[in-house]
C-alpha cells in the first residue's frame, strides 16, 4: 500500500513544524554540513530572516569553501569583526588564497581597531611577510610576539624561522632557533629546511647531525631537506645512507620522498640510481616525472629526458611549466628543433606557452637551436615579461650574431619596464654581443656601466667576455690586464681566447704567461700543447716547439676531433671532424663546400681534400631510398633554413680549435 509522502523542497525551511531544536542550533548544524556556496548563501539569508547573529561561523566556513569573493565581502559587512574573524580571514588570506599583500593590510588594521594580535594571528603573517621577502614588516611581528610573550608558542617560533630563512636571513633564524629552550622535531626540521633551501647545505647536514646526537629520530621532513643538501654538496655517500634509512624503517616511498631521492642522485651524477628509485615507485605523480626528467636534462643526457616525456605523455599525465621547462632545456642542448617545436606545440594546446618560465624556455630553445625569429616571436606575445625573459631575448640575439638587436632590446627594456633591472646575466648577454660584434668601445661602455650605474661587481664571467673581445681585437696587453684584474682564477676560456689572440699577433712575451696558466688549468687540452707549439714555432724557438711536443706525449694527451651535428625528421645525425663514416657523407660535402662559397668562407682543403679525395675513390654505387631522402632533406634543411654545418669546427671555441688543426697540418705536428 502507497503512503502519501511530503514533497521534497530543493530549499532550505525552517518554518517552526516542530520544536525539537532551536532555529539557531538547527542552522549552525546545517552550515557545518553543507559543501557548497549555494547552500550557504541560503544558510545566510535564513540567518539575516531570524536575525541570527553568528557571524564568525558563516565566515568560517565560507573561507573552508575557498570562496575568496563572498568571504572577503562578507567580512567586510560585519560591523565590529573581533579578534577570531580576523584571525579566519588572515589564516585563510595566507594559505588558501595567497593573497599576501591583503594579509599585511588587514593585520596593521587590526591593530588600528585596538583589536590584540595573538599566537593565531603572527604565524600567518609570518607566512606573508615571507613570501612577500617582507623581512622589516617580519621583524615588526617578531618584536610584539616578544613584547607580547608569544615566543613559547611552537607555531609562533617555527614560522619566524621560516620566514627569516626565506628573506635570506638565516642568522636571524639560526638565533631564534637557538634560543628555544625546549626544541621539538619541527623546530629543527625548521631550521635544517631553511638551511638547506637557502644554499648552506653544509650547515643543514651539521644541524642534523647535531639532531641526530640529540635522540631525535628523523622523520619525512628532515630527510626531504638533508637530501636535498647532499645533492648540492655532491655528497653521495651521506644520501645512500639516507635511502638505506628509509628502507630500514619501512617508511613508504611516496612522491615526497621518492623525488627527493631522485634529485639528490641526479645531482650527484648517479642517474643509474635516480632511474632505480624511479622504477621501484608504484605511484608516480607528476612531481615524480619532473623530477626525473629534469635530473636528465641537467645531467645532459637530452635523449632520455625526451624519451621519457613521451613516456608520460602516453600514460596519460599532463606536463607542467616544470615538465616542459626541463624538456625544452633538452631540446636546446641538443639542437632538437622539431621536438621543441612540438613541445611548443603541446604547450600552445593546454594554454601553458605564455607562462614566464616556459616562454623563457622556448626562447632560449629556438635561440639555440639557430631560430631567432621563432625565439622573438614568443618574447612578443608574452603578455608579462620578468628579468629572465628579457636576458633570454638579449642572449638569444648576442650569441646568434645580432648584437646591434641586443643592445636596443637593453634600452627597450629599460624604458618599458623600469622595475626590471639588469642583473649579472644581462651584461653577460651585452658583453657576449659586443664580442660577436667586434664593438669594443661598446664593451667598455657596458663593463664600467656596471658598477656605475647599477651597483654590480664584476664577476669572472664579465672579465672573461672583456678578455675574448679585446683579444679578438688583437689587443692582447689589455686583454692580460684584465687577466690581473679578475676577482678569481681566470678561467679556460678567457685564456684560450687570449692564447689565440697571441698566435695571431705573433706575440711570445704574454702567450708564455697565458700558456703556463693554461696547463695548469686543462693539462689535457690537446688544443693549448699544439697552439704553443705553432706559437714557439712562428718564433723560430725550435727547442721549445719541441718541448710541448715531448709534454704532450710525456701526459698522454691525444687530440680530441670536434663535432657538429643535424636533425632531420627528429633524428640527430652525429658527424666529427673529416668524418667520412656517413651513408651521405659526399653528398654532404658537396653541399656544405657549396654553402660555404656562397657565404664567402674559404674551403679549408687541408682536411676537405682529403675526406673528398676518400670517398671519390670508391666505386660509384646506386644511392638506396633512405640516402635519396637524407640527401633531398638535408638539401632542403641547409639551403632554405641557411644552415652552414661547420663539421670542420671543433665543438667549443671553433676558430681557436681550427687554428689547431692548421697548424697541426702545416706543421706535421704528430699528436699520436
């Protein structure tokens, strides 16, 4: 038999049909309850009806349902907020919504009203002045949790360590650490993070051992952070004894941990083990992929950073800024351009291209890989532009021959956005252009605008580019002044640079002086044993010709051939100095001899005739498909895309390494 039921209202009534609660306690249980805004806007409008006065508990959960909008108006309307409502929408303006700046405005309101900040007030603004790199506003706080007698409260204490660690204060920090009487596991796990986050991993490893001599059993936090320290000392012993911990104690190696472990054997060049603790996880959440794929990437192993993307693209995870950033920085390593195009391709597809950090990627991307245009064409359409963005651009322009293109994108930068200084990168990128520029009255002008204008010391990096532009010039006494001038060891480069510089101009008195600084430095660079030699030979010093001679059999040096490689249809082919291994190499030649005519370079015959004259004399044969199709390909890859492969260049610095082989040549140098 069918009962007559009531019919069911999708609207809240609370009519009074029976009186076994109160109107006020029945809505207070309902708002506990309830799981969406709409709810609690019906919630709120019976309140207003009833005139229920309960405020704090509407806005507390209405900062639980992350609705910043309603929230936020919602505090504004109360007339006489107390301590607890600004506590909520504090808490909740910190955490849930990260709006750090209305954090510190409501907070200094809150004073003005008298109302008392407490120990549920500072550690969000703590939080804020944090993220915000706010330390004066920090140490405000901390002067009235002092004044106030807030400093024995646990939450009070770590979040000002944290907060002074991440403002780069970590001697504030260490003291507050220092003066806790009673330490818990959060206190040094506090301090040991801020360490290690803010670049003393030293520092972090001592606490923890110090920690450890304590009776305090480390927990997920801790190992996270000293992980992360032995992988910026490099300290691989220490991090397997870390692995060996969490599998002793049957802790679960969860996405946390896990990619902790990856990135410190990553860092520590042990990818074998990194790809170990990959595998062995059942759960890879994206941080997990990143994590591998970005230890590829900085390890230089490109392929299997870009494998591996594909990998995850298969499994069906999305990539994130950090996903693409580390595939893009493979990409660029390698010269991978149709990848990195699909890559910017996929970016484009899940509205990712515009994001600062892979815009910055993609630039750095196409500029290495010999597309500017296509690099100049992201930096336009990206509607926010950082300091990195623009050093990418700069650089991208400087190192692909457009040096009169960085220096005006320098001034554009600062007259469009006069809060993006320039930094030490960004003279790096001047300087860079200036010397594939030749423009040395330029380089000066940028080097000494340096610390005139912008407060920046020097660093080893801006007296390198100064030494290789005033060497290229030939002026080789200035260039070894600037040698004696460096804040630091100069480095290979730099002295390479000026070493050539020498040859050229003939000069004994300063390449004797470079030459010793170099073998100290590289005693295996076959490239310095043969320049000194050529040097000492151009001066007709035979016994010493001699002697690099002897010294570099003496060490076991052998001449290592430079490489260049190209990509067609995704594939990278891989071709040395005077390869001749290569299904195409005739072809090959014939086309890069042809390019480089056109652009006015003279055919180096010491090492072209003698690959040429090696496969002209074989026996002509049938071309197979796969050589018509690279020939066609490649035909149509470096005469449309005016691609000159230098096969003939040495990988790192080209000219100096042909000079080398020149000299190797006509010397009969025999480096075997």
């Amino acid at each position: 038999m069918l009962r007559k039921t009531t019919p069911f209202s999708r609207h809240l009534n609370f009519q009074p049909q029976q009186k076994l609660q109160p109107l006020k306690e029945r809505l207070l249980i309902i708002l506990k309850q309830c799981v969406s805004t709409k709810t609690a806007e019906q919630i709120h409008t019976q309140m207003l009806i009833h005139s229920v006065d309960k405020p704090n508990f509407l806005l507390a959960k209405l900062i639980d349902l992350k609705d910043f909008s309603y929230s936020y108006r919602f505090f504004t309307s109360m007339h006489q907020p107390n301590d607890y409502a600004f506590n909520v929408i504090i808490r909740g303006l910190a955490t849930t919504w990260n709006q750090f700046d209305l954090t510190l405005q409501l907070y200094y309101k809150m004073k003005g009203l008298g109302i008392k900040p407490n120990n549920f007030t500072y550690p969000f603004l703590f939080i804020a002045c944090s993220n915000l790199s706010a330390v004066e506003h920090g140490k405000l706080g901390h002067c009235m949790v002092l004044r106030c007698g807030l400093m024995a409260d646990g939450h009070v204490r770590h979040s000002l360590i944290t907060m002074y660690s991440k403002c780069d204060e970590v001697w504030y920090a260490r003291k507050v650490f220092d003066e806790i009487t009673e330490r818990d596991l959060v206190s040094w796990n506090s301090m040991i993070s801020g360490y290690s986050k803010m670049g003393f991993p030293g520092d972090a490893l001592r606490l923890f051992e110090r920690m450890k001599g304590e009776g305090f059993e480390p927990d997920e936090m801790t190992l996270v952070s000293v992980l992360g320290a032995c992988g910026d000392l490099g300290n691989l012993s220490l991090g397997r004894v870390v692995e060996d911990y969490v599998v002793d104690n049957h802790m679960r190696m969860n996405s946390y941990i896990g990619s902790a472990l990856i990135g410190m054997y990553a860092k520590c060049g042990d990818l074998v083990s990194a790809r170990r603790i990959f595998d062995k996880m059942t759960k890879k959440d994206l941080v997990t992929w990143n994590a591998m794929i970005t230890g590829y990437a900085q390890s230089g192993l490109s392929d299997e950073a870009i494998s591996l993307f594909n990998i995850m693209k298969d499994e069906g995870v999305n990539a994130d800024k950090i996903t693409l950033s580390g595939v893009l920085s493979a990409c660029a390593s390698v010269g991978a351009l149709d990848i990195g195009r699909s890559v910017d391709a996929y970016a484009t597809e899940r509205g990712l291209q515009q994001d600062i950090y892979v815009g910055s990627a993609l630039i750095d991307m196409y500029a290495k890989c010999g597309a500017v245009d296509h690099a100049y064409k992201v930096f336009e359409n990206m509607p926010f532009k950082n300091k990195v963005t623009w050093n990418a651009m700069i650089s991208a322009l400087a190192f692909n021959g457009r040096p009169r293109e960085a220096i005006s994108l320098f001034n554009r930068m600062q007259e469009e956005n006069s809060a993006v200084t320039p930094d030490d990168v960004t003279f790096v990128g001047l300087l860079s252009a200036c010397v594939h520029g030749g423009m040395v009255n330029e380089g000066r002008k940028f080097f000494d605008l340096m610390s005139s204008s912008f407060l920046l010391v020097p660093k080893i990096e801006h007296y390198s580019c100064m030494v290789d532009l005033l060497s290229r010039a030939g002026l080789v006494y200035e260039a070894w002044e600037f040698i004696q001038k460096m804040p630091e060891k100069p480095d290979e480069i730099a002295l390479g640079a000026l070493l050539g510089a020498c040859q050229k101009a003939r000069n004994l008195d300063v390449s004797e002086k470079v030459m010793k600084l170099l073998l100290e430095i590289e005693p295996r660079n076959s490239g310095n044993y043969i320049i000194s030699s050529q040097i000492y030979a151009n001066s007709k010093k035979w016994d010493d010709c001699a002697k690099m001679r002897w010294l570099m059999r003496q060490n076991g040096v052998t001449k290592v051939p430079g490489f260049s490689w190209i990509e067609i249809d995704a594939r990278v082919h891989e071709f040395h100095v005077g390869d001749s291994l290569h299904i195409t190499s005739e072809d090959i030649y014939e086309l890069l001899i042809y390019e480089m005519k056109l652009e006015g370079y003279m055919v180096n015959r010491n090492i072209v005739n003698g690959n040429c004259s090696k496969t002209k004399s074989q026996p002509k044969r049938e071309r197979t498909q796969e050589e018509k199709s690279f020939r066609r390909k490649a035909k149509y890859f470096l005469i449309t895309q005016m691609v000159a492969v230098l096969v003939f260049l040495s990988l790192l610095g080209g000219s100096d390494d042909t000079e080398a082989d020149d000299a190797d040549a006509d010397e009969g140098f025999d480096y075997e």
